[in-house]
C-alpha cells in the first residue's frame, strides 16, 4: 500500500471562520464536524480546524491547481477584496 497523507491538524483562532474562508475562497462544500475539528476535504486529505487555546504559530501548505482553477480561486481574491 503507498503511504498517502490522511489529514492534518490546523490549529487556528477560529475554526469556523477559517474553514469557511477555505472553502469558499477553493470553491469546496462546507467543512464537517468531527468531534471538535471542522474538517476540510482536499483530495484524499482533510485539513482539521481546531481553535488553538493559544496564538497559533503561521504555517505554510501548498495546493496544486490548474490554471482554470487557479484562475476562479485568484477571483474569489480579489471580489473580497
């Protein structure tokens, strides 16, 4: 079996907020619930939004896009403004 990424867990002031800029701004259904993580499905991975009990530290994560999608992300950018 190859080994995949399953999930990862984002800690972040709050988790509500930031899944729902994550999925709006990629276009993705609503996060889910899962005990206290909002769970984000990219692919076969789920980014898990926790709320951190402290100022949680800038993490980087990259996502490979097409140019099409890439295009509709970079305008979902800009109409926020």
């Amino acid at each position: 079996m190859a080994i995949k990424l399953n999930h990862t867990i984002v800690n972040v002031r709050d988790k509500r907020t930031s899944a729902k800029f994550l999925t709006e701004l990629f276009g993705l259904p609503p996060a889910t619930p899962f005990i206290h993580f909002l769970c984000v499905q990219i692919g076969d991975t789920t980014l898990d939004f926790c709320d951190a009990d402290y100022d949680p530290e800038p993490q980087h994560y990259a996502f490979l896009v097409s140019e099409k999608e890439f295009d509709q992300i970079f305008g979902r950018i800009k109409a926020k403004g």
